[in-house]
C-alpha cells in the first residue's frame, strides 16, 4: 500500500504582507477540464494499486485544491477607493488602519469543525466565503452549505461532486441575503468604502475578518464651476497665457481626465480671473480699513516694447497686530512713462482706488526724479494728505537700485581687466579638459581656496562680483597655468589681480547690503542706518587714498551714493532713534566720524526732526478705525458701558474739548519721547524684532510707538527680492502688453496676493538678555 500524500501546510505570511501560495495558478483555459482530468488519472492510478479508501481522499484534496484555485481567479482584482488593486493584496485584521496600504495580521482560525476540517487531516478553507457559512452533513456523501445570517441551506457535494462557492458569494456579495441587505441599509457606505463582500458583508459576528481601509480622502462631487475658479487661479499663479484654455492638447488633457467638464473659452477664463481679483481685493480691502497707523508706497516704472509704462505700486503697512506686510496694491498703465505727471498721476489713482486719502506717510521711487517732477507730486498730496515734516519724508530712492548703478558703473572703470578675468573664467568653464588641467595644478599648488569658479550673468551684477572674487582667490592657478596648458595665453597681469582685488574690497560693502534686502522676511528701516553710515564712512576714507586707482573708483562711488545718503539720511536717522538699542547716540557716533567737526549741526537737525515728528503725532487726532476701536474695547473701554453718558458725547459736541485736550497735555505728551530718549541703552542682542518692542511697550509710550510703527514699516527698496541684484530695467512682455490694463492689474496683484497668503505670518520672538 502507498503512503498517502501529506497534504502541503499553507506557507506563513512574508514580511512584505504578501499571502504566498504553494501551488502555481492554473491558467484560465485549463480551468474547465481540471476537475475531470484529475479524477480519470486519479481513479485510474488507484485502481491500479488497490486502495479505494485512498482514492477517495485524494480527490478530495483535488477538489479542494481547485476550489481554492477558483476562488484566486475569482479574486482577481479588487476595487480600493479609486483603483484596482491585486486580489492578494487582502489582510486579515480586527481595525481599519488609515491610508490605502494594508497590512497582514496574525492568522486567526475562522472555520467551523467538520468531519473535513478535522485537525491533522485537512488544511483549513481559504475561501472568504466560509466566514458566513458552515457545512453540515445532511446525508451519506451529502453535504450542503448554511448561512450564518439567514440560515438558508445551499447544495454543497454530492458524491465526489461538488458545487462550488460562486452562488454562495452571490448570496452574500448581490444582496440575496437579506439580512446582510438589512445591515447595509443601515449602515450606507460612501462611493470610496470597500464592497460589501470585503467588509464582513455587514455581518458582526466576532470572526476575524479580511477588511480594506477606506480611503484618506473624502468624497468630493464633481463640480464645473469650482473646477473653473481653481483653472483661474493656476494661470494667475504660474503666469500661463490665458489663450491656453483653448490650446488643443490643453483641451484634449481635460477632455481625457474629466469629461463631464465643458472647457470654457478665452473670455471666460479672462473674466474668472478678474473675478478672483475682485474676490481677493475685498479681502485686502477690510485690511487696509483697519491700518492703524499710516501707509507707505513704492513705485516701481516698468518698460514696454509699445512704449508704455507700467507703474507697480506696492504698499506697505504695520497691521494691528504689530507685523509688516507688503502688497501689490495696483498696476497703472501710463502712455507717458517720461512726462513730469507720471508718477503723480499713478499715486492719485491708488489712493483713489483704495480709499487711502490722509493715510500716505512716504513714497520711494525705483528712479531719480527731477524737481518738477517731485514738485507735482507733493502739490497732488497736499490737498488730500497731510505733509510729515513739511514733505521731508515724502519721496525717497530705492537703495537697490542705487547699489545697482554703483556695481554698474565701477565695472565700467575697469571693463577691459574685468574682460581678461572673465576670458580666462570661460576658458577654464567651457572645457572639461582645460578644467581638469586647473583643478589638477589647484592641487599641486596647494592652493587653500573654496570658492567655484562660475562664469557671470551680466544681467545680475553680484554674479560679476562673486565671479571676479573667486578668480582673485585663484589668480596664483592662473598665472601658472599657461605652463601645463599651453593654450592658455592672455592670463591677467599683477596690475589687473591688484585692481580686482580693489574692486572687490569696496563691493563687498555693497554686496553685503544688498544681500539684507533678499531676506525672506521684510526688513525694518533701521536696519539700513547702519549700512549707509558704514558705506558713507569708508568710501569717504578711500576717496582720501594715497594710490591713485582707488582714489578714482571710489570717488566715483562716494559721489553716486552721496546723492542717495542726502535724501534719505533723515528718514534713516529717525529710523534707528527708534531702535532702543541705539537711540541718538549711534547718530551721534556715526555723524562724528562721517562729518567730523561739522557733525553736531547735522545731530541738531535730525533732533529737531524726530521732535517736530512727535509733536505732528500728537496733534493728529484720535484714528477711528476698526482696529482702534477693538484696542479700545479690549482695554474695557465699550460704549455700552457708558454708565449713562448721553450718545452726543462721543459726538461732535466734544470737538473743542478734543482740542482743550491737545492743548493742555502737549507738553506732558512731548516729555514722552524726552523720557525715551533718555532711557538707558538696551543691551545689543543678534537678533531682535524691534517693532515687537514697541507693540510691548505701546501702554508706556502710547503716542511715540504709533510713530515708531510707521517710521520703521518705510520700504528702502522698491524692487523684490529676485530683482536686487538686477542690472537692467524691468519690461513688460508682449503677451501682456497685447491684453487689456484692467487684466494685467488682475493677474500681477492677484498672484502676489495668493502668494502672501500662503506664506506664515507668525510674529518672530523678541530674543534679550534682560527683561523689557
């Protein structure tokens, strides 16, 4: 007699969570004959060797084999959220876990004991079916499959037959079962929950069960016209041409991915972009409402190939929670970008725009501007906006831009040796070869620098600078390298090393101020008190130089930046008296080195300065803005705590006693910046938000931080931070050209403004070494 085969134990689950079978998968087209050729041969085979009793068991483990077999191809593929997924990819586990991913728990028994189940005789069932049904022996050689659910009996074996699981998965996964039907009225699914059959069929009956996670992502209906305002906004976001709406494969994309969505056409995407302008605009509008203080522009004139101007004002402001903000308030075509009214025309039309009259502190320009042309606009602002310090504030030049023409023109003082180092770069760049030469004598030579050789953008003038620095850093590789290179000829001469290295002294000074305005968060006004004052010092140290080359360049420098250093020095000065830190004594510090005995009539003006300012402050009257309004009923002050007080007097009955006030208590409010003033110096820390101190110190000092608010909020720069380094004049492209103003303004202001608001805006903590 043979030795009955030892049915094969089911492999355990891998570490990947994969269920392994031990038996290949039996093609389709094989699927139908297998049970038939397998019993022939069997009954065959046993015949031969006389054992009946055998015969039998072995098909049933033929037949068991096939229903698993059938129940893989069954399985095939299952639906998870919203794509297909393997079959084996079920796990079996007590908890949803979130995500798409599934994990394989513990293998738990889930059959019912059978004369077939028996242990050491068969493996148990695979099959998902035989989690909602048992098999009962009814008869000799029958045996019928009940629900657990419905108890309804189904036809099993018979004999050596067998029926199979597919009519006992569509009891359970059609809805013929009616109480699983029950259980999923009761419990409706959304479109992203797994099939009924994948989920315990409704069922709870204790039994470890194969489930799939739901997906993280919630149901969203398809809706056209969300689907439009999200189209507007990627254009205005990524500067995409409005015609792509109608580019063919733009609308075959679409087409593919939804098509329900009917495309909409140029005009309509152009007026979904306005419309999101208008939308944003509102928003930015109840901001600008509630502005405490006053509001600083830029002005910053775009060229055009048509001729025409684009005036990019920007605003910037202190909100009421003390934090500086920047924004494209318009973008104002002007058909004469070089007339004298250009300017004031595009301000008069922002102030207009935003309801902004009486609440204009300063203006900086990207560009000098003659008198007549500065004589207009302050006439323009007289009439809606009170003057600070009889305009002294009013108008001032971008920083950058005047580093920028610096840059330019010392180049310009030594264009043919900046030639030579930028030749000699580009051979060495260009050439694998030759830089492998370079680098291989760099080594030799033991030379200890860091710096990579980079060819410049002329269009970008600390490329230029960085470039010329890092050939200095080399200059004893380049002065040897005609030897292991004999095409290397033209290198630069000692003369020429010594100029760049002259050059590159004084540009660091401008390359490091330059460098502060590319932060990421918007700098305070004092900062650049103490850039320009080191600026103005050592160019006037350099000028007095005994070698004729610096001499000249840095003549040349001292004599551009002066013109910069006169019409800002005051708002600068006032600026970083505001800083506690420093107060009047760095102006006095400064101005001794930088004027020498002349100094003490330039400290008297800007005391005189910041005194006037102050005593401005306190003239002005109380601001009735929202923001005002909620400080003070956050102090207790409500007006329905009026206790009785007549409505008329917080009308205009008490206008004269308003001014009775401001006359009384001027000289009480003036001893306010008096007592600031003289104060001890706070101890200089690395970092320290000084507009922060002032909103903590706003109960002390309640008239002085209202000036310190908008005197440290005044932009010195009119360009963004890509743009510093710029050396050329901005223009406008001509697909924008080609599309009305109002839509250019849409796209340009509402981008900025979708940009600011993703960006965080959490206040930066105020780090000191001693107690405030």
């Amino acid at each position: 007699m043979a030795t009955p085969k030892t049915p094969v134990t089911p492999a355990a689950p891998t570490e990947n969570h994969e269920m392994v079978h031990e038996h290949e998968v039996i093609p389709e087209h094989e699927m139908g004959h297998e049970h038939e050729m397998g019993h022939e041969h069997d009954m065959r085979h046993e015949l031969d060797m006389g054992h009946e009793h055998e015969m039998g068991h072995e098909h049933e483990m033929m037949q068991e084999h096939e229903m698993m077999q059938e129940h893989e191809m069954v399985e095939h593929e299952i639906v998870l959220g919203n794509e297909m997924v393997p079959g084996n990819g079920m796990v079996q586990d007590y908890e949803m876990i979130p995500g798409n991913e599934m994990v394989l728990a513990e293998p738990q028994p889930n059959y019912v004991e059978t004369p077939e189940t028996q242990p050491g005789k068969h493996r148990k069932k695979k099959s998902i079916v035989w989690e909602h049904f048992t098999i009962e022996n009814v008869a000799v050689g029958t045996r019928r499959a009940q629900c657990k659910k419905c108890k309804q009996s189904f036809a099993y074996s018979t004999g050596s037959k067998v029926a199979g699981t597919s009519h006992l998965k569509r009891h359970i996964a059609k809805g013929s079962c009616p109480v699983v039907l029950r259980n999923q009225q009761n419990d409706q699914l959304t479109p992203y929950s797994a099939p009924p059959k994948m989920t315990g069929y409704g069922g709870n009956n204790g039994a470890p069960k194969r489930r799939y996670r739901t997906a993280s992502t919630p149901y969203v209906a398809f809706d056209p016209d969300h689907c439009r305002q999200e189209i507007s906004k990627m254009i205005i976001m990524h500067d995409y041409p409005l015609h792509m709406v109608e580019h063919p494969g733009f609308l075959t994309f679409v087409q593919n991915l939804q098509p329900r969505f009917d495309m909409v056409s140029f005009n309509t995407v152009q007026g979904d972009c306005v419309a999101t302008y208008l939308r944003e605009k509102q928003a930015i509008q109840k901001v600008i409402e509630g502005v405490p203080g006053w509001i600083c522009l830029t002005l910053d004139m775009w060229s055009s190939h048509h001729t025409v101007g684009y005036v990019f004002i920007t605003g910037q402001y202190v909100d009421s929670e003390w934090k500086i903000h920047r924004k494209i308030l318009n973008v104002i075509m002007e058909p004469y970008p070089d007339s004298e009214t250009a300017f004031s025309h595009a301000v008069a039309a922002c102030l207009s725009d935003w309801s902004m009259e009486g609440k204009l502190f300063s203006v900086t320009i990207n560009q000098p501007l003659g008198d007549a042309a500065i004589d207009n606009l302050r006439a323009l602002l007289s009439v809606k906006n009170p003057l600070v310090l009889n305009g002294q504030l009013l108008v001032g030049n971008c920083l950058a831009r005047t580093l920028g023409s610096i840059a330019q023109d010392a180049f310009k003082v030594v264009q043919g040796t900046v030639k030579k180092v930028r030749d000699i770069v580009k051979y060495v760049k260009t050439s694998e070869s030759h830089e492998e030469k370079f680098i291989e004598l760099k080594q030799q030579l033991q030379v200890p620098s860091t710096k990579m050789l980079t060819l410049d953008d002329q269009t970008q003038w600390n490329t230029t600078y960085e470039m010329l620095l890092a050939a200095t850093e080399l200059k004893e590789v380049f002065s040897c390298l005609d030897a292991l290179d004999p095409d290397f000829k033209d290198a630069p001469s000692l003369e020429d090393w010594k100029q760049v290295e002259t050059l590159c002294t004084y540009l660091k000074i401008f390359f490091d101020t330059a460098n502060l305005l590319t932060a990421p968060t918007i700098p305070t006004t004092n900062t650049f008190f103490h850039e320009a004052w080191k600026i103005q010092l050592e160019l006037a140290r350099a000028a007095a130089s005994e070698d004729p080359f610096t001499s000249r360049l840095t003549k040349m420098m001292q004599e551009m930046f002066d013109n910069y250093w006169k019409s800002c020095c005051l708002m600068l000065a006032i600026a970083v008296v505001m800083d506690p830190r420093f107060k009047m004594k760095l102006v006095e510090f400064s101005f001794s080195k930088i004027y020498g005995e002349e100094a003490a009539a330039y400290v008297k003006t800007v005391e005189e300065g910041i005194h006037e300012l102050f005593n401005e402050y306190v003239a002005l009257p109380l601001p009735l803005t929202p923001t005002y309004v909620e400080e003070v009923n956050g102090s207790g002050m409500r007006q329905e705590d009026g206790q009785g007080l007549d409505a008329s007097c917080n009308g205009l009955g008490l206008t004269d006693f308003d001014v009775y006030i401001m006359e009384t208590s001027s000289q009480q409010s003036r001893s306010e910046l008096d007592q600031y003033l003289e104060e001890s110096l706070l101890p200089r820390v690395h970092e320290f938000d000084v507009v922060g101190w002032w909103k903590l110190n706003r109960i002390k000092y309640p008239t002085l931080s209202k000036m310190a608010r908008d005197i440290l909020s005044v932009p010195v720069s009119t360009v963004t931070a890509d743009s510093i380094f710029s050396t050329v004049s901005k223009e406008m492209d001509h697909y924008r050209c080609s599309l009305r103003p109002e839509t250019v303004e849409a796209l340009i202001c509402a981008k900025d403004w979708l940009q600011n608001a993703s960006l965080d805006t959490s206040p930066i903590p105020i780090k000191m070494e001693v107690p405030i």
